[in-house]
C-alpha cells in the first residue's frame, strides 16, 4: 500500500481547535452560561463541528493514495450529507408541529452509515490482505452478535415510533437498522484484523460508538415525547465525525491477517457466541424484536460454522504435524520414526510365505564428495539418490532416511532372492561423475527367517552393513597417503596436526578458486604431505627454539625434494609430488628449492603456500607465541605479491570467513 503525504501542522491544530469548539458548545449547555438560543451558542452553532469534521476528513482523505482515499472521501462525504440534513431539519422542521416522514433531513440523515459503510469497507479492504477464513467468520459473528444486543435494547423501545404509512414506517426502521449495521461492521473489522488493534480503528470504533449511543437516545427520546434542543446526548453524533476525521488522519498500516495466537484470538468469538445466546434467552423471558431474535439466530449459526472451520483447521494441522514427524525434511522420504512404525505393523504380519526384507544402506565416497563439492551440493546428492531408491522399490516397498547418508528399505520380495532384491535397490545409490563414485554398502535381514522383532532387525541389519563396509578396500592414493601420515604422526606428532589443519583449510581455498573436485582432491593430498620430507632431517634442527643458521637452512630446504622423492615412490600420487616440491616456492621467485616464480609455481603449491604460513603463524612455536588471526591475516596481506600469490591470498580470507561463520575453524582462534 502506497504511504500518505504526511499531514500539515495546521490541519492538526484545525482538528484540536473543533474539540476545544465542541467542548465549549457541551459545556455551555451543561452550565447554562450563554442562552442556548443566542449567536454564539445556538441551534446552528453545532454545525460548525459538522460541518468542521466533515472538510477536515475531505482534506485528510485527499493525501492519502490508493483506495484509502476514496474509502475516506466516502465518510467525509457522509459526514457532509449528515451535517447538510442537519441544516434542514434545524432551520426548517425543528419549530414544526408535525414533522413529514421522510423528509430532505432524512435522506441526509441516512445517507451518513450507507458512506460510512462503504468508506469503511474500502480501508478494510486495503489494510488486511490474505484473511483467513476463520477471521472472517469471526468477523461476522461479531457483527451480527453486537448487532443483536443492540437491537435487543434499542428497538423495543421505539416500535412504538414506528407507525403511519409505509414511507414512514420503512424511514423510522432505517435508523436503527443502519446503526446496527455500522456498529456491527466496525467490530466485524476488528475481528477480521485478528483483533490487532491500530490507531486508525480504535478512533473509528469510538467514533461509531458514539454515533450509535446518540442516536439510540434521540429515537428512545422521541418515543417518548422527548428529542428536544438543548440535548446533551446530541454532542455524540458531533463526537463522532470528529473522532472519524482524526482517524482518517492516522498512519495507514497494511497487514496480513494472521489469526492470533493468544487467548483474546479464541476467546472473543466464544464471547460474542454468548452475547447471541443472552439475547436468545432475554427473548424467551421477555419481550424482543424479530430483528434481534434472527440475528442472534446466525450469530449463533456463525458460531457454529467457526468451530467447524477450527476443527478442521486443527485437524489439518495435526495431520501435517503427524506427517513432518515421520518424514525426513530433506529427501520428502520416510525418517527413523516411519520406518519403526512399519516395522512393528510389517513383522508380525510377515510369514516364512510372505517374508519381508529390511535393508539398510551406507554411503560410499560421500563425504570425499561433500568435501570436494560443498555441503549444498551433498544435500543435492542426498535428495537424487533418496528418489532413485524410492522409484526403485516402488510397487514392493518403502523407502527411508535414517539420517546423514544412511538409507534404508522395507521391501516384501515375494518369490524373488531377498539378496537379490536388496542389490537391485543398493544399485539405485549410485551416481558417477568427474572426479567422483558414490556408491553403497548395505546390510538386510529377513523377518520372520531370521528375526521377529524390529529392534533386532535394526541391530542385525547394521551390524551387516557396517561389516560389508568394513570389508571395502581404499583407493590406492588414499592408502599411500594414509601410511605416509601415520609415519609422519609418529615422528612429529604436532607435524601431523599441523598438515591436518593445513589440509581443512586448503581445500576450502581451492573450492573457493573453482577448482575441480579432482584438482581439489590433489591439493588436499599435497597439504597433507607437503612436509614429508621432514621425516629426513634431524630433531635438533626442526625444535631448535631459536633462527637457523646457514648450514642448517641448507638442510631445511632439502625437504621438498625429499618429500617429493617420497610421494612420487608411489604412482597415484606422482602429480602431488610436484605440488610438494613446489609447496615452498615464492610469488617473486625467491622460494626454494626452484626459484620458481608467478604462474610458473603450480596453483595447488601456492594454495599450501599460504594454509601454511598461516597456520605457522597462529601456532605456537617453541621460539615464539601463536600469533591471533587477525595479525596472522594481516602478515598475509602485506606479503600478498612478493611471498604469495594476491589472488590466493584474497581467496583464503573470504575461505576462513565461510569457516568462522559456521564455527567450522580447524584450529580455535
């Protein structure tokens, strides 16, 4: 909804200076200062509150935008058309002996709730958007429970009024009817809002209010002889379009209807089912309109159609509630909870006829995936494989999640192999690509053969899978890398932590720099072993507390060349080899042990490069304190373009904020 040109100063104080006006017009009257009959305080003088209100609200309208404009120049213009049949009927009819029913004053009279209705229709409707059904029942019953009570008490006491021919009669009933519909339109919108009250609202529910009580009095008065001038009770309709003119005044606030979640949001329409069934039983002790009786009848039928809206409404929400609790929120698949609940309602059902196959199955390579690709892309993966097995044992069984990369199957094989049945589902995870094979291991019992009871079945299920994953063998590369490390470990403990750390935080870069998982899998290799080589030199070099000396630098930058005569011993690791000769090369071509320089130094070396230094840095060393991340940082950049590649270094600082954001630091700050 488009915002309103702020409203003037002076139109502010043009609204405060009616009140002071209307005030002074109702406190002379209750004083008797001034002659009601004279200049100052008059029969016409209320006009100037009328009238008043009625412009102020014209001109609050006009800088509004959209429909609240037109929904206000609605009630300004009924406010007019009030304050215009209020001239006649003061300056024409008050001193008549008979009053012709309808008359100009009447048309006036009554064009004000029919605006009124419609301009407050118009702000409702620009103000609430997506109401929900039960609100606007809630908005009904509201407004056909007030509607009733106020029938109730007002009409009884002008049926006598209304008499004469039909003019008459359908002109005197138009009031009441009109006022009930106002008031029951106001809190009908209240109700729509979901009972969230604003500004704007507050002052027209008073204003409407006040309106009601005013002219419930003047027909109670006139049925009785009475509806004279001086009243005090007439300030009320005054009241009224002043307090609809400053709310027109009051800043526009759209909102989503949202039902409340307090008890007000479902105690109210209780209340006002109440109200409807007080007027029923009134109805039955004494003497009540028709009007009031039927309307109590659908504020009650309103009622019921909102407990049946609520009933289905709580039932759909636990319906959904019962559905999320056994779904896994990933993969739209059955989650742990499912899976026990169909294996106690399966197994005892299950014969040595009619068996039924529980299969579990476990991941193989995903987390070098997830590593590799990032974790959006394994959820990815999770999610394609999860309806791989769902299609493939579609029409004899379910398929579950039991959590990170586990899966699992309740398959009924009827006359084929269970063995062979849980292979044809274990061969729906799998998926191959560049860089990648994801495959499954997978354990499966047959109940009730082997087992009657789900917790066993579960147990003995896992215990198969998990020896069946056991029994898998590792990559080549992977197993040279891992004896390498293990003997780095046992020489250097603290080495070994440190390559680890330096690995966790080169592979983050080089999937920062778009390497492939391939490229990225290498680099990782290359962090973990790029220190290889100093297996070959000797303790008092390496813990020396304090600077080397020449002869021992000499020594310490043979290492890389170790280290790659090492790693290239075993074949799957040759292109690591190279990155950990090169692992100490510099930007300006002033590393060891080639003098290598810019893009002449492979990428991955120059990614190790940098993990390196940094964790160097923020470790403690035996002749020196750890340094704190940002001074580590900080040491990186004003050696970006001289020691290390700028590109990487700018890649590294945005890898470790990814880190630190998910608390996922390899090494506490």
């Amino acid at each position: 909804m488009e915002a309103a040109t702020p409203h003037p100063a002076r139109h502010r104080w043009a609204l405060v200076a009616v009140g002071l006006w209307l005030a002074i017009f109702e406190l002379n009257e209750l004083l008797g200062v001034a002659p009601p009959n004279g200049i100052l305080f008059g029969r016409t003088s209320h006009l100037v509150v009328d009238f008043g209100s009625g412009l102020l609200c014209a001109a609050a309208a006009w800088r509004q935008r959209g429909p609240d404009r037109a929904g206000w120049l609605l009630i300004a213009a009924g406010i007019l058309c009030w304050a215009a049949g209020d001239v006649y009927w003061t300056t024409v009819l008050l001193d008549e002996e008979s009053i012709p029913v309808p008359s100009p004053a009447d048309f006036g009279y009554l064009a004000f709730p029919l605006l009124a209705f419609a301009g407050l229709a118009r702000v409702l409707s620009s103000r609430v958007h997506g109401a929900p059904k039960r609100l606007w029942v809630d908005g009904v019953t509201a407004a056909l429970a007030t509607a009733a009570v106020a029938a109730a008490i007002v009409v009884p006491s002008i049926v006598d009024l209304i008499g004469g021919d039909w003019k008459s009669v359908a002109t005197n009933a138009a009031y009441p009817l009109s006022d009930l519909i106002l008031l029951g339109v106001v809190v009908g919108a209240m109700a729509v809002r979901g009972w969230r009250l604003d500004r704007t609202w507050v002052l027209a529910a008073a204003g409407i209010v006040s309106f009601w009580a005013a002219d419930s009095h003047y027909l109670v008065a006139v049925a009785k002889g009475g509806g004279g001038f001086p009243d005090p009770w007439n300030a009320g309709w005054d009241f009224a379009f002043l307090l609809l003119a400053c709310a027109a005044t009051a800043p526009a606030r759209a909102a989503v209807a949202v039902p409340s979640r307090s008890r007000r949001g479902a105690i109210l329409p209780l209340v006002f089912g109440a109200m409807a069934l007080g007027v029923l039983v009134y109805a039955g002790l004494g003497t009540v309109t028709p009007v009031a009786v039927v309307l109590a009848g659908l504020a009650l039928l309103a009622v019921g159609v909102r407990l049946n809206i609520a009933f289905r409404d709580h039932a759909a929400m636990l319906e959904v509630s019962r559905s999320e609790a056994l779904t896994d929120a990933l993969t739209g698949l059955g989650n742990r909870r499912a899976l026990v609940n169909d294996l106690e309602r399966m197994l005892p059902e299950a014969t040595e006829e009619d068996v039924v196959v529980l299969a579990l199955f476990d991941l193989d390579g995903f987390k070098h995936y997830n590593d590799c690709y990032g974790h959006p892309a394994g959820d990815d993966l999770l999610v394609r494989l999860g309806g791989n097995l769902a299609r493939r044992v579609a029409g004899h069984g379910r398929a579950y999640r039991m959590g990170g990369d586990e899966f699992c199957a309740l398959l009924r094989p009827g006359l084929a192999r269970p063995a062979l049945v849980a292979a044809h589902a274990a061969a729906a995870l799998r998926e191959r690509g560049e860089g990648f094979d994801i495959g499954s291991s997978h354990g499966f019992v047959i109940a009730p053969v082997e087992v009657d009871d789900p917790a066993e079945a579960l147990r003995l299920a896992d215990q198969r899978m998990y020896a069946q994953k056991h029994g898998g063998r590792p990559s080549a590369g992977s197993q040279s890398r891992d004896v390498l490390l293990r003997a780095l470990a046992e020489r250097n403990p603290d080495l070994g932590e440190h390559l680890s750390t330096v690995a966790e935080l080169a592979v983050a870069v080089a999937r920062k720099l778009g390497l492939s998982p391939a490229e990225v899998e290498e680099v990782r290799h290359a962090a973990d072993l790029h220190d290889v080589g100093k297996v070959a030199i000797p303790d008092a070099i390496l813990d020396k507390p304090g600077p080397l000396d020449d002869e021992e630098w000499v020594f310490m930058r043979r290492h890389t060349i170790i280290g790659e005569r090492i790693v290239s011993a075993a074949p799957a690791l040759r292109d690591v080899a190279t990155l950990v000769r090169a692992s100490h090369e510099r930007h300006d071509g002033r590393g060891y042990p080639d003098g290598l320089a810019g893009d002449e130094v492979p990428l991955g070396a120059r990614i190790v490069a940098v993990c390196d230094s940094f964790d160097a840095m923020v470790a403690d060393r035996p002749y020196r304190a750890a340094a704190p991340y940002d001074v580590a940082l900080a040491e990186l950049d004003r050696c970006a373009g001289s020691q290390f590649d700028p590109r990487v270094v700018a890649a590294f600082r945005e890898a470790l904020a990814e880190l630190a954001a998910r608390d996922a630091l390899p090494r506490a700050a």
